[in-house]
C-alpha cells in the first residue's frame, strides 16, 4: 500500500468542501510555501488547493529560520486560501491552523499543546511547526499560505544533533507509526471547520478557546525574545485578537503579536 501523500491516497478520509479538493504532490521540492506562492499568484482558482512534498530541500521557518525534515516520513504542506479579509485578520490564521493540530494530533492519543503561536509541542518538544504568509495590497489580503511541518514518522536518529533537545516526532513520543495520509487529511478537515467558523461565522472564539485549553506557555513564567533582545515576563492570557497578553515584572502588560517574537521557557525551548 503506497504511504505517498498524493491526492488518491488522502481524499478518501477528507470530509471538506473546498479545501484539499486539488492537491499537488511533489516528490521533492524546496519549499512547498515558495511554490505555493507561485500557483497562488498563477490560477486565480487556487483557493484552497493544497501542495504536499514528500521532501523540502530549502525548507523555511519563520524569519529566515529553516525547516527540516526526512524524505518521506514527514507532512510538509501548505494551503492556499484566499479569503475577502483585512491584513491584520492574517495573524489570526496561525492560531486557526494551531487549534485544527492539536485537536488532530490529539485524536491520534497524544498529548499534544500550542506554544503560541506557532508550534505544537509534546513532551516540551516541537513536533509541528506552522508558516503563515501573506501577499497583500492596501491592506486587503490577495493570499495566505499556511504552511505546516509536522515531523510524523521520524526516528530520534533522524533528528539533527542541534536541535534534539528541543524536537521530537509524533512517532518517538507515542512510540506508534502514524498514517500520514489520514493524518493529512484530519488536519484539512479540522482546519475548513474552524476557518469556516471564523469566515462565514465571524466565530474566531472556537479556535481560540482550544488553543488557550491546551495552551503550552499560558500561567507560566516565560521569555521574550524580541530582536534579539530577551525579556522575562509571565503569560497572562490570549486575547479575543489571538495576541498573547504578558506581564513583565514591573507589572506593566503588554500585547504580542505573533510576527516578530519568539517565546522561550525557563527551561531554554519550554
Ligand atoms: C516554524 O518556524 O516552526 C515554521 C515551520 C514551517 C514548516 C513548513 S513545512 C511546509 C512549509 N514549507 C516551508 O518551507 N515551511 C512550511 P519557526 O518558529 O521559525 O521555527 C524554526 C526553528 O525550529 C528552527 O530554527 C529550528 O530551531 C527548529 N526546527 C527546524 N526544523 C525542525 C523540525 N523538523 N522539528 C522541530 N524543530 C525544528
């Protein structure tokens, strides 16, 4: 039985309208984003297509970071979506995509939580990190690409030595192999559901009442790592916007937006 990420082996356990109903399969690519961008800008009737690599030779995080990742035993993917939506609403995507993870990777048995914004974590380890990206002209969006990394099916030894005290796969953590295919399609369904919660509905709450429940960093003493520069503070809340709400020790709060910060623990990555 072939385990490719091809559209054949996925749609029959994806339940959506729209989203996953094209999906272009690449054996190898350098980023599934950067291509994205392209059919993006290309085919006006890309809204919800979906390309998946089996590997990413150029694989990107956020803010020049990188991504990486084994042949084939990974989820690389991103979704184009191109909604009628303001710029500033952009941001509240990541945690859309944050709350369809965990419940996905939760459904599998696994204990999985969101360290805002963008990671999804088990046992205080990466095992999922998400991209979102915009084009946008006058503040309106043209498009977003979702991208989403989640290490699946990868053994400890396929962990590069700098980063295996703080990533994990989904696979060393449940000590279970996982069906990429169903799991691909799980998180699709779950994303249209609450995506669809928030454009047609103007319901955002639902997402974000997931990603505080499993909140990684929320009533704890965290980090602030914001252009280099390193804060201690204690996370308060998410507000209704998705922004994370700290207190630093002066009690003066403030708002985080997701783009340019990145969260630390007391423990380095938790
Ligand atoms: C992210 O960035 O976590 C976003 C990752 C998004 C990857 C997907 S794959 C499909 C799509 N196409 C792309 O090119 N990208 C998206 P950030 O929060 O900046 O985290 C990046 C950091 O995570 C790196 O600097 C490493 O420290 C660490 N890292 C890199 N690869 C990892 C992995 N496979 N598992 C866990 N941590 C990793």
């Amino acid at each position: 039985m072939s385990d490719l990420l091809t559209f054949d082996e996925i749609a029959p356990f994806l339940h959506t309208n729209y989203i996953g109903k094209n999906i272009i399969h690449f054996d190898t690519i350098g980023s599934t984003n950067d291509q994205a961008k392209i059919t993006a800008d290309d085919v006006p009737s890309s809204n919800g297509t979906v390309l998946i690599s089996e590997e990413q030779t150029a694989g990107r995080g956020r803010l020049g970071r990188k991504w990486i990742s084994t042949k084939g035993k990974n989820i690389l993917m991103s979704i184009i979506l191109k909604p009628d939506m303001m710029l500033k609403d952009a941001v509240k995507i990541t945690q859309i995509a944050a709350a369809a993870l965990v419940c996905s990777i939760r459904t599998l048995g696994i204990d999985a939580y969101i360290k805002w914004p963008n990671d999804i974590i088990v046992n205080n380890k990466k095992v999922c990190g998400i991209l979102t990206e915009t084009k946008s002209k006058l503040s309106k969006i043209q498009y977003i690409i979702l991208g989403i990394g989640i290490n699946v099916n990868i053994n400890s030894n396929e962990i590069p030595q700098d980063l295996i005290k703080t990533a994990s796969s989904l696979y060393i953590e449940s000590k279970n192999k996982i069906s990429r295919k169903k799991l691909t399609a799980d998180v699709i369904n779950n994303f249209e559901k609450f995506y669809n919660k928030f454009l047609i509905d103007n319901d955002f709450n639902s997402s974000l009442e997931i990603c505080r429940k499993y909140s990684a960093v929320l009533n704890k003493k965290i980090y602030v790592i914001n252009k280099n520069k390193k804060y201690e503070a204690l996370a308060v809340d998410i507000n209704n916007n998705g922004e994370l709400i700290v207190e630093y020790e002066d009690l003066r709060r403030e708002k985080l937006n997701s783009n340019e910060i990145s969260i630390r623990g007391e423990h380095e990555y938790i």
